[in-house]
C-alpha cells in the first residue's frame, strides 16, 4: 500500500510518536494543573506550546491553546473575536472550517468579502487590496492551500493587512510542519493549526493562538483546573482551555513536536520541494491529464489533478484498487478554489506527500497514472 493522502492525515507517524503514544498508557494521568503528583510528564502541555512556539514563531507560548484540530480552533478564533462576518475578508482559498463558521454561526452576522484566487489557487496583493473596504477590520489567510498546494506571500499578506488596520488570522493547517512558519514576523494577531497533519501528531489534536491585546471571549466555560471557586471572569481574565485535555493527542503532539526540530523544517521542505518537482514534471508529460497548477508556484506538499474522460472519484478509485495507491478526491472542502479552478462538480483527484513517502512510491504512483491516461486515452 502506497499512502499519499498526508493533506489529510500523515501516514505513518514516526517512530518517536508511536512510543510516545504507547508510553503514554503506562504513566500515571497528568493535566495541566491538576496533577497532584510529579510524575515527570504532568507539564506536557506546557513543554509542547513551548516546542510549537519554537516551530511556529511564538514568542508567546502561554498564549496557544489546545483543541481537537483546527475546525474547534478556527471556529473558537472567528466566534471569540465578536467581529460580524460582513466586516470580514477571505480568500477563495479558505478551508470549510473557515467559511461555515463565517456562513452559519448566528452571532457572525451578514457574509465575508471574498478575494479571487488565480488558476495556482495565489492570492495577488493588488487584488486583495481591490477588496478592503472602510469597514474592514479582519483578514483570513490559508498560508498553504490543501487542493493546489500554493503558498501565500504572509509577508507581503502582512504588510497590507497592516498598512489598513486589518487583524490577520492564519490558517497553517497545511503548512505547520513542513513550510517554514513565522507568526510573530508576520505580526499574524492569530493563527489555528491541526497536530494531525504535518506535525505528525494524531488525529483529535491541534491549537490555535491569539496575540495579547486582543479583545477575546471564550466558546465554552467549565472547570479549568485552577481557581475553582471562581464562577464570574471579567473579559481581562477569561480561560481558553475548559474540561479535561486530550493528554494523548498533546503527548503525540509533542513527539512530532520534537521530530520537526531535530530534523528541520527548512530541510524536510527542500526534500519535499524536490519530490514535487519531480510529481510535476512526471504528470505535466501526459497528454490525457489536466494538472491543476504549476511546480514554481505550487511549492507545498500537495497537487491536484484530472484523467481525461474519467471523474476524479473513478480515478482514485482505480488508484486504489488497481494499484493499492491511496490518494483523495472530490472538493476537498474547498469549493470557492475549485470554482476558480473551474474542475466542475466533481473536484480533483489530489495527491499528498510527507516526509516519510519514498522515491519508489512516488516513481509507482506516476507509472500507474501513465498506465490509466493510456487506457483512458
């Protein structure tokens, strides 16, 4: 079986994660805060904000708070910060966990300023810029799309949102772990990140952060594991993290936390890069296939393409059981980028690499597509 699904879930995790996960039933239970005993691990949470500070470009580690990925995160992030929706602007990049909230939650009222993206799925300055209105005050960023693979300019996205007093949220679902990340360079005011991905933790993981500063009120309340007599929060001292941690998913978390900065993000993106170009190349020969994008704009982990005469499901569906290929298709929860894509209502067939594929999968993966063009052909 050859697994090239990572935009939705890394296979397999690492072998330092494995043993963090099996270790971890073997210890005594430890939460933030709760723990009466010093076990040794009862600060997890505490070391892997610090590890993905590190990662991110956090200075301000105590300000990431865990979650089960980053549809909670970004649903947390857009509710907390009160801000109605038609006050707010988003790429056609953006991921579902970024538009239902914006579409469906009754507080977020009116819809969101949507900014076009180009056949790569790039966001151009001039045209975000074209769509700030006076009462702009939220910018949304996908920094790395999961259907094409391009990544946003966040400098350039950042100096606009500054020069027009936009608060810029990041969605690095994609990109943490294998694209270089720079929150505080940025000057990003929040940002939401999934552990399941390329941080090779597992599934039911991930965070989000919010720069201090910003007028910020919590989703949910409930017991915190500290200050239990407390009942009232003025908006000064609310607490982001309520009910009992996932103690796995952030031991996990912090194992792949650890794997990335031993190895290198900027290396493990070099590597990656490589074996994309090489995706590109192989499948831009084929005269049956669309190819949606290009290998020098499209730089992240991920592309997306189409068999001639077949639906993107029949292809994955023959990658599957013809050739033990695993890959993804359909939309890709991401319908206003296939609309600019124009791949009509059945979206693409999308293929995602980790740090751990292979060349020789990669080399199988483009022999069986040379093998369905043909027969489609």
């Amino acid at each position: 079986m050859i697994y090239l699904n990572n935009a939705a879930t890394t296979y397999p995790k690492p072998q330092c994660v494995q043993d963090a996960c099996n270790a971890f039933f073997q210890r005594i239970p430890a939460g933030q805060f709760r723990s009466a005993a010093d076990t040794g691990t009862a600060d997890i949470f505490t070391q892997c904000r610090k590890k993905l500070g590190t990662l991110l470009g956090i200075r301000e580690t105590g300000r990431i708070y865990f979650t089960s990925g980053s549809t909670e995160a970004l649903n947390k992030i857009l509710y907390g910060l009160g801000i109605p929706a038609s006050q707010m602007i988003v790429t056609a990049s953006e991921h579902n966990s970024v538009l239902r909230p914006l579409y469906n939650i009754p507080s977020i009222q009116g819809a969101p300023a949507v900014v076009p993206c180009d056949r790569n799925g790039k966001v151009h300055p001039e045209t975000l810029e074209r769509y700030i209105a006076a009462e702009s005050r939220v910018l949304v960023v996908n920094h790395c799309s999961n259907v094409t693979g391009c990544i946003q300019d966040m400098r350039e996205i950042s100096r606009i949102a500054r020069k027009h007093h936009l608060l810029l949220i990041v969605d690095l679902s994609q990109s943490a772990g294998c694209i270089p990340v720079d929150v505080d360079g940025w000057m990003a005011d929040a940002i939401a990140f999934t552990g399941h991905k390329s941080l090779f933790g597992i599934q039911g993981s991930g965070g989000y952060y919010v720069r201090s500063g910003i007028p910020f009120r919590p989703m949910l309340f409930g017991g915190s594991g500290k200050d239990s007599g407390r009942l009232f929060y003025d908006p000064d001292d609310y607490e982001y993290e309520t009910g009992t941690l996932n103690g796995m998913g952030v031991t996990a978390l912090d194992a792949g936390a650890g794997y990335l900065l031993e190895k290198g993000v900027a290396h493990i993106q070099r590597e990656e890069q490589e074996k994309m170009r090489y995706l590109y190349e192989s499948l831009s020969r084929m005269d049956a296939l669309t190819l949606y994008g290009e290998a020098e704009e499209n730089k992240g982990p991920v592309l997306s393409f189409n068999v001639e005469g077949l639906k993107a499901a029949d292809t994955a569906y023959i990658l599957q059981n013809s050739y033990g290929i695993i890959s993804r298709a359909g939309l890709h929860c991401a319908p206003l980028l296939h609309a600019c894509l124009e791949t009509g209502p059945w979206g693409t067939v999308r293929i995602s690499i980790s740090d751990l594929n292979t060349w020789e999968e990669l080399e199988r993966f483009v022999q069986a597509v040379r093998e369905i063009c043909q027969a489609a052909g």
